[in-house]
C-alpha cells in the first residue's frame, strides 16, 4: 500500500517535572531530510531524535518540532548581575545629562534591560528525560504515519483508475494498429492508381510497401512494455515497502514507450489514443511525487 510524503502528527508526554510536546511535519522531497528544532538546553537529544524518524520514514522534508515546558518553574532561582545594572544606570544617567532630559530610571526599568535577570539553567539527566521525549516523539510519529497511509489510500485509488483508463487505452491502440498496413495498402492503391489512370501496380511491388511500412510502424514490442509495466506498477503498489521511486521510474518508461508509438504512428485513431494516454501519464507523475 502506498503512503503519502505529506502529513502531520502531535505527540505529548510528561515525566521527571516536565511536559513534552512534539510536532512533526512532512512534505515532499525526493530523498530523507529531517530538520529538528528542540531548546537550545537540550541539543544533546538532537541526534536520538533524528535516528527515531529516520527509523519510521524514508523520504521527505521532515520538520520535528520539539518544546519542553518545566513544572514548578517559579522555584528556579533569580540572580542580578549587579555589575550589569549599574554599567545601564550609568549609561542612562550620562544619556540623560547629555540631552537635558529626566533621569526616570527604577529598579523596574533595570531589571527589564538585557541580561541583568538571569534564570538559572535546570538541571536534566538524559537518562530519565530521554523516555519521556522518546513517547512523545512516538506518538507524534503514529499520528503522521496514520495521516501520510490515509492519504496514501487516496492516491492510490486514483493511480489505480488511471492506470486501468490508460490500459484500456493501450488495448485499443492493439486492436488497432493491424488495420493500419491493410488500409495503407488501400490507400496506395488509390494513390498509383490515380497517377496512372488505371494501369495495374505490380502486387509485389506493393505488397514490398507495404511490408516496409509495417516493418516501420510496428508497435508490437512497445505495446507488450506499456502493459508490462502496468503489470509492474500494479505489483509495487501492492507492495509493503515505499515505492514513490520505483513508481517515478515506471511512469518514466512508459513515456518512452508511447513517445515511441507516437513517432511510429502514421494513424490518427492511434495519435489520438497516444494524446489520451500521455495526459494520464502526466498526471500519474505528478502523483507519483508525492508517494513515499
């Protein structure tokens, strides 16, 4: 079954005073990319994190979105930096002098300027918090692939009927091509007969013709390819494994291959069931792009 490189899944976890939430999102992408934003405090879960997606997914951009929300946290200690806070009272006192404006400088003020408040770190073991990210991360992940095989099911249904419209397409351009020899030698008949004002055409002379046409317009073997690869697109998407990569290669040979009975064609019922069959084409590979 086929499953969609588009999704998104939420996962949440608390343990060890914390509260983790994962977001994932994925689009389209030829090959794995998988980008990963988590606090700058816990970098260090960064690379398990990435193994973890790597495991569940195979193609795509991956953006794995990661906040850890403490329990508590009015209890982490406060420090001044005493130094800093004098250097802007300084500074906003000199400005004030400079300009021959009020001084309106508080506490409150100072305490609001850049870096004179710190808040201490919390202290984290790896160890304890890792299973916690690691259930959040799962759940995120459960809910994205549950979203890219729903997905995947749609895409799949409309790649089917595409694939059975363009069969039907290629049977007829079968059946028809064995009448193209026959009403070209129709058709030269006419024609000489038409120059010569009646007189007879030498059969063998004719009959050479019109094996050279049928030698040059034969589609046998591009036809049993088209139908081959049907076959083949039918069995990869009843596959377990990803097949957007081997459906994209497919859908690549099988435009060759009606390309090919295009040129060869000197038919308009069989241009025409060409014209049909490379707009379905077209938009099958369109599709494939978004199929893992």
């Amino acid at each position: 079954m086929l499953n969609s490189m588009t999704g998104y899944g939420r996962g949440e976890a608390s343990g060890t005073g914390r509260t983790v939430t994962v977001e994932i999102k994925a689009l389209n992408q030829r090959f794995l990319d998988v980008v990963i934003r988590l606090p700058r405090l816990y970098t260090a879960l960064e690379e398990k994190i990435r193994q973890v997606v790597k495991n569940s997914l195979s193609r795509g951009r991956v953006e794995v979105m990661v906040s850890i929300s403490e329990e508590n946290v009015e209890k982490r200690p406060l420090t001044v930096d005493m130094g800093l806070a004098m250097a802007y009272y300084n500074a906003l006192k000199e400005l004030a002098q400079n300009l021959a404006i009020p001084a309106d400088i508080t506490a409150e003020k100072l305490l609001a300027m850049p870096e004179v408040v710190k808040v201490a770190e919390p202290e984290w073991d790896e160890a304890t918090l890792w299973p916690v990210v690691a259930g959040a991360l799962e759940k995120a992940l459960e809910n994205l692939l549950a979203m890219r095989r729903a997905e995947g099911q749609r895409l799949q249904a409309d790649l089917e009927a595409r694939a059975a419209y363009v069969r039907r397409q290629v049977e007829a351009i079968r059946e028809r091509a064995p009448e193209v020899p026959r009403e070209y030698a129709e058709r030269l008949k006419e024609r000489v007969a038409e120059l010569t004002g009646g007189l007879a055409l030498d059969p063998g002379r004719l009959e050479m013709e019109v094996a050279l046409l049928a030698e040059r317009a034969d589609i046998t073997e591009e036809i049993i390819r088209l139908l081959s690869h049907l076959e083949q697109m039918a069995t990869a998407m009843a596959g377990a494994e990803p097949a957007g990569r081997r459906l994209d290669f497919i859908l690549q040979e099988m435009w060759r291959e009606i390309n090919t009975i295009g040129s060869k064609a000197s038919d308009l019922a069989i241009s025409n069931l060409v014209v049909a069959v490379k707009g379905e084409l077209e938009k099958m590979r369109e599709q494939v792009q978004n199929v893992e």
